[in-house]
C-alpha cells in the first residue's frame, strides 16, 4: 500500500516517514525536502522558493507537480510515501491522475497546535539528508550534539521554523489542506491517528493500519 500522510506542520509526517523508509522498503517523497533542495541550488527558482516557505505560504501547483512528476520517476516500482502533498484540494484532483488510488491509502497525523508549536521550534534538521531531529526530546535527539547520525553535519535550524511563520503554516493547514481531509474520507481512504503519541506508539498505529488494510484486501 503506498501512503499519503496529512497533517499539520511538525505533527511528525517526516520521521514517520523516515521510518516506514527505513523498515519497510518504502520510496518517500517529501515535497518539502524537495523545495529545500532547490534552494540549496542557488538557482532563480530557489530563491523565489525561499521567499515563500520563509512566508509560511504555499508554492505554487506548477512547480510542485513538476517536481512531483520528475521525483515520481525514479520509483522504480517501489511502494512510496507521500510526505507533504497533496496540500490543496485541487493538488489531490491532479493526484488522481499520477497514482493509482486503489493502492494508496491517506494518514491523518492529527495534532493540535500547541504540541506542533513546541515541536517545531525544538526541530533540528539534517541539510544533507533532511532528516529531522529534536532537541527537547530524548528518543529524536542526535547521537552526538547537533550532528547528524548518518551523514555527520552540522544540523541547522529551518528557516520556518521560527514562532511567526509557524503560525502562518498552521493557518495555512487549516484553511488550504484540512479540506483534502473530506475529500479522502469520501473515498474512504482516511486513517486518522492521534500524532501527540511517542514516535513509536505512532509507529505501530501505521502499522496497524496497514495490516488491517493488507487483510481487507485479501
Ligand atoms: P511542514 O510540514 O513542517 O510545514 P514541509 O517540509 O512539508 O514542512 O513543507 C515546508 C514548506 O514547503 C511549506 O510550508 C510550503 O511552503 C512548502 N510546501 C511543501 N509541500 C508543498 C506543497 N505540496 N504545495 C505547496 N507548498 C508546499
């Protein structure tokens, strides 16, 4: 089953992501990792891309498909996650068209604003690997301080990551993405787990989810 995660910012939809990638084989694709690639080009593109995340608003359909649709073809057959798109209704209409529904089931990392808020301003990220740390809690922390356990950088904090745009990305969750919601629930393809769980309470709830979803398949 390929996976679409929603949720607000810092509800944990990367690490869980990190995760399934790492246990169960699975191609993750994060659009957000994706933007901040391109902006690490130093390119045109980049640096209007840099002015809109730092903004807390969205980029626009066009260049996120198109980097979507470049991304979708390295595959190569795997089972994938979708970590951060769609985050608009008319992003998830033009999914429909990408990926085959019926394989692909949607989870909701359901998280309130507070626990988000504190999440995100005690993230650490990797700039090589995009892998996300935490410098308030023990199971998310680095081996060794402010580095990354695989690739060995320093980590940096994101740009977004500060309490005005935090908000701002929040906002904008609830009034572009929270829609996407009924349109998955319609197609009765919405899980919903409660994300203020441990990352591994979380973890077994994906789990759970897609073994029950392998068994009603069969
Ligand atoms: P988070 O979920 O913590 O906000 P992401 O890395 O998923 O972090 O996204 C960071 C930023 O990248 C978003 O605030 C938005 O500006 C941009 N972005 C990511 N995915 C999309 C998308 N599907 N459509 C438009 N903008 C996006």
């Amino acid at each position: 089953m390929n996976i679409i995660f929603i949720a607000a910012p810092a509800a944990g939809k990367g690490t869980q992501g990190n995760y399934l990638e790492r246990e169960c084989g699975y191609y993750r694709i994060s659009t957000g990792d994706l933007l901040r690639k391109e902006i690490a080009k130093k390119t045109a593109l980049g640096a209007d891309i840099e002015n809109i995340i730092s903004k807390g608003e969205l980029i626009s359909d066009k260049i996120i498909n198109t980097l979507l649709i470049n991304e979708f073809k390295k595959i190569n057959g795997k089972k994938f996650i979708l970590d951060g798109y769609p985050r608009t209704l008319n992003q998830a209409i033009s999914l429909d068209d990408i990926i085959d529904i019926d394989n692909t089931i949607t989870i909701y990392l359901d998280i309130d604003l507070e626990t988000a808020k504190e999440r995100s301003l005690g993230r650490l990220i990797c700039p090589k690997c995009g892998t996300s740390y935490s410098k308030d809690n023990p199971e998310l922390m680095p081996k060794k301080n402010d580095i990354c356990d695989d690739c060995h950088v320093k980590l940096i904090v994101r740009d977004d990551d500060n309490e005005e745009t935090f908000k701002k990305r929040f906002d904008t969750f609830l009034e572009e993405t929270k829609p996407v919601l009924s349109y998955y629930q319609y197609k009765k393809k919405l899980y919903k787990i409660d994300a203020r769980l441990d990352d591994d309470d979380i973890f077994e709830n994906i789990k759970k989810i897609l073994k029950s979803v392998d068994v009603d398949k069969k």
